[in-house]
C-alpha cells in the first residue's frame, strides 16, 4: 500500500462519522507480515493520529492499532520504536503455534526451515511489553496430533493466553473428530490437575458453548463482516479482508467501495442484513449444540453452490460437537474439583465468566 492510499482512506473513514459512529475504533494491519512495513505503518498511524486530533474526533481517546505478526522481526530496533512510541495503544499477537514440530508444519521460510527457533527467542521480550496479550492458534487436519502438547507448550513459554480455533474449510476426514476430542480430554486434565486453569486460558474451553439457541433473542449474525470495513493495497474497500481475491478459492471477490468514491450501501446492504436464521439449514436452528459453533462468512460465500452470501457452511459440524462433548468434561470436572476443595464461590468471584466471543 502507498501512504497516498491510506491517506485518501483515513481522510474518508474521518469525514464519515455518520458512517462509522462506534464509540472505539481498531486499525487492525494485516499482511502478509505487517512488520515487514512497519515504518510505512509508523507514517500512517502518526497520520491517523494528527487527524483525529485536528478533527476533535471522538476516537482520538478510544483507538487502537493491532497486529496478528510471525513475530520474527519484533526485536528489530524500528519494530522496537514503533512499540515504545504506541505502546498503551497497541495490541500485538505474536502467532506461534505450540511445540516446535507444530510450529514447523506451516510456518517455514521460503527454503523450507522452520521458524520455530527464531519466533521463540522473541516471545520473553514481547510479553514483558504485553503481558496480557495472547496468540492465535488455527488447528487442520493434519494439526490435530499435536493440540494438546503446543497449548501445554504455549503456557510453559508463559503465555496466559491461548486463542485457538479450527479452520472452517472442508478439510476433515472420518475419524478427525474422534482425534480433537481426545486430544482435548488430555487438555482438560492436564489444565485441571496441574492447577493451571487459575491464571491460563485456553479459548476451546469456555462455560457458554454447547446449548440450543433462542431464535429470536441469539439470532445476530456470528461473524463481523460488513461492520469490518477492509481496505487492499489499491485503496479497494471490502466487507472483511476474507473477501479480497487472495482470500478466496473459488469465488469472484466482493468489493463494496473504493478510498476515492467511498463505500455503495447498496454493495454492502446484503452483509448488514445477515443474521443465524437467514443463511443457516434447519439442522443448526434446531441443533442441541448450536451455541458457539461458529462460521466464516467469506468461507460460506466461498464453499457456497452459487454466488450466494446466505449459504452457511457446516463443515466444521463434527469438530464443534467434538469440542462440546469435551467442554462439558472440562466444566464438570473443572467444577467438581472445585466443590471438593471449597472453593467453587472463590473461583467464581475471581474468574470473570469467559464467553465465547465472535471475531
Ligand atoms: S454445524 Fe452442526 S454443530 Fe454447528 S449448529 Fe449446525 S448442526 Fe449444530
């Protein structure tokens, strides 16, 4: 992206506020590898910065910038600048994805060494500077061996938090489900007994997933596409970054504006439009285990029979239902321990309820 371009979309999104009237704002950079730019994102975020200041714009005390990085420059003197210089306005996740030969699978340089090493040296000093920060986790099929062991691997590097999902692509073979749901049985023990749920999390298990939903008072949309406005290099405007042609397999991408002429509702109609009931088949209405089995809306568009937005895509069913028969595990032992000792209330009144948040 050229600075002209971000400049031409700032000056729109503060022009607009009637458009974009959240009380918050985040600017999420995301690559490839943001890092790689970071003095361009430097120039950019002092830009965004000067105009909300200059416009008295009510986000000018309630933003934040954030990004999902490989982590493999975050040592770098500019990266370190950058940090010092924002830094109670950052929120940065560093993405290692557990043991080394979990890390290894996916993430690997051009000549196919893996960057485990090199991500790993850096994590000491990213959470003495963000401390609360946690990583971000995606399962595949071939992931599924490893779960346990890089979540127990991810707490030992001191990482409190771990933010883990499968993908929502239709890559699960027979059998995979039974594989995550002892993989994370092992979890649940493993966090019980070693006291570990007391300070860690682990975002698969969370106390509210796993129940029928209300139709009417739980039908929102469970993604934020069309209220995440995503701006590509060329200054194209989508509903979410998943709709941008890199992010698709099959389908043609959606734009819905551009930095010169703006957002057209009449592009961007549809997505606001969304909700469960709309784009879900019958079986997730009536699901016993709906709440918190989640969806991609790029992914439904992009595994849809035709052009369609309203098609939810339910490859990830057996892996949700996975999950749920080991959340249940992990609470009803998690709480029985607890009662044992005497100190369910304690706990209570320490952990704030964990719910399961879209994206
Ligand atoms: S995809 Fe499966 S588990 Fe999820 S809501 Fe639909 S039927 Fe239930």
């Amino acid at each position: 992206m050229s600075f002209d371009i971000a400049k031409q979309s700032i000056d729109y999104i503060l022009s607009n506020p009637e458009l974009f009237n959240e009380p918050s704002v985040e600017f999420d950079f995301i690559g490839g590898e943001p890092l790689m730019e970071v003095k361009l994102i430097d120039r950019i975020c002092d830009y965004l910065k000067s105009q909300m200041y200059k416009r008295n714009h009510k986000w000018f005390n309630s933003y934040r910038f954030c990004f999902a990085t490989n982590g493999l420059l975050y040592s770098s003197k500019d990266v370190q600048e950058f940090i010092n210089k924002n830094h109670t306005h950052l929120s940065i996740e560093i993405t290692i994805d557990g043991t080394k030969a979990k890390h290894d699978l996916n993430r690997i340089y051009k000549d196919g060494r893996g960057s485990y090493e090199d991500v790993v040296k850096n994590i000491p000093l990213w959470l003495e500077q963000f401390p609360d920060c946690g990583t971000k986790v995606t399962i595949s099929h071939a992931d599924l061996p490893y779960v346990c062991e890089s979540v127990m691997h991810l707490f030992s590097l001191g990482i409190k938090v771990v933010n883990i999902n499968v993908v929502f692509e239709d890559v699960w073979v027979d059998g995979d489900d039974k594989i995550f749901e002892t993989q994370l049985l092992n979890l649940a023990d493993k966090i019980i007994d070693n006291n570990l749920y007391e300070n860690c999390v682990c975002s698969f298990f969370v106390e509210n997933i796993g129940k029928p939903m209300d139709q009417i008072l739980d039908n929102g949309n469970w993604c934020g596409s069309g209220k995440m406005l995503s701006i590509d290099a060329a200054g194209n405007f989508y509903p979410c970054t998943r709709f941008a042609q890199y992010s698709l397999r099959e389908k043609k991408c959606v734009i819905i504006g551009n930095c010169v002429d703006g957002i057209d509702s009449n592009k961007l109609r549809p997505f606001l439009t969304l909700d469960r009931t709309t784009q879900s088949p019958q079986k997730c209405i009536d699901c016993e285990v709906a709440s918190g089995c989640a969806w991609c809306q790029g992914e439904n568009y992009d595994a849809a029979d035709t052009d369609t937005i309203y098609q939810r895509s339910t490859a990830i069913c057996k892996m949700h239902k996975a999950r749920v028969r080991a959340n249940n595990y992990y609470w009803n032992k998690l709480f029985r321990k607890l009662e044992l000792e005497g100190r369910r209330e304690e706990y209570n009144a320490t952990h704030k309820k964990q719910t399961e948040k879209p994206c």
